[in-house]
C-alpha cells in the first residue's frame, strides 16, 4: 500500500484480478486468466491504493510465467511449426521498427513516453540473420520509458515492446 493521499491501484480490483490468477494456477485447465489478459489489465488509481510500479513488475512477471506456460502447451499440443512461423512474423515486424527508427514508427502524443528513452530502449535491441537479440521479456515488459510533454505514443510502444517480449518468449521455448 501507499501512504495516504498517494495514488495507487484501486486494491479492491488488483485483489480480485490477483485471485483469478491464483486460481488459474491452482487449476489450469480452466483458462481463467491468459497471459494477453495480463498485459492488457487496467486498475483504477485512488488514493493510499498499491504501489503502482510493484503491481505493474508483478504483472509483468506473471504475464512471461503465463506466456511461457501457454507456449510450452502449444508446443505439446500442436508442435512447433505455428510458432516458428508467428515468431518469423514477429521478428519482421520488430526488424521494420528498428530498420526505420522510433520517429518513423511511433505517432507523437501529449504525455507520451520519453523521445530518448524509447529510442535507448530500441537501440538494446537487433535482428541477426532472423533472431531477435533483445533485453529479457520482463525487461522490456519494465523498462522505465518516463514521460514528456510531447513523446511517443504509450499504446503504440506497449503493444511494441509486447511483441517483443512475446517474441523473446516464443524465441526461447524454441531454442
């Protein structure tokens, strides 16, 4: 929790999401909770709520445990060729983006995430000879991308770096 007066998450929400995790842990075949659900989750901001930077980690790190779970069982399920061809996919979509910068690929919004620290963020990352070489999904996932007046838009570098963790993740289960 946060001292009073700080915003946080609305406990309340964040306690019955966390319970629908544990249960899908408990009982995984009831597919409750998915790893896109994670990352797409939303919590009110009221005063004295949790840590909003806490939550988030936590999330993103139950977001690759799910994710790579989700992986594993597609793999068993279906084997891999699905995958390797998403990840291809994937990787050339994160090649445009790099080919092509952050300016070209971002749209520019009011309180959008830091020009430099997005840049930073994709500067970290390369495609060779088709393999992604990237910081570690929960990194991407938490990466400190701060905020300006005028940055780049937070929807369009979320759904990025989810690709890119979600690639590192599909990447790894492969190799």
């Amino acid at each position: 929790m946060n001292h009073e007066g700080v915003a946080g998450y609305d406990p309340a929400q964040v306690d019955v999401f966390m319970g629908r995790v544990e249960t899908q842990f408990r009982e995984p075949q009831r597919n409750l909770v998915t790893s896109s659900m994670v990352t797409s989750v939303r919590f009110a901001l009221v005063p004295g709520g949790y840590q909003v930077k806490a939550v988030d980690n936590t999330l993103a790190k139950l977001a690759d445990t799910l994710e790579t779970r989700e992986i594993s069982h597609r793999i068993r399920r279906g084997g891999k060729a699905r995958l390797v061809a998403e990840l291809r996919a994937a990787t050339k979509a994160i090649s445009e983006v790099l080919k092509v910068g952050a300016v070209e690929s971002f749209s520019v919004e009011r309180r959008g995430y830091r020009k430099s620290n997005v840049k930073s963020l994709i500067a970290a990352m390369a495609v060779v000879r088709g393999e992604l070489i990237a910081p570690e999904a929960f990194e991407v996932r938490t990466r400190e991308l701060g905020r300006a007046r005028s940055g780049f838009s937070r929807a369009e570098v979320d759904d990025f770096c989810s690709l890119v963790a979600s690639a590192t993740n599909k990447q790894n289960a492969l190799s």
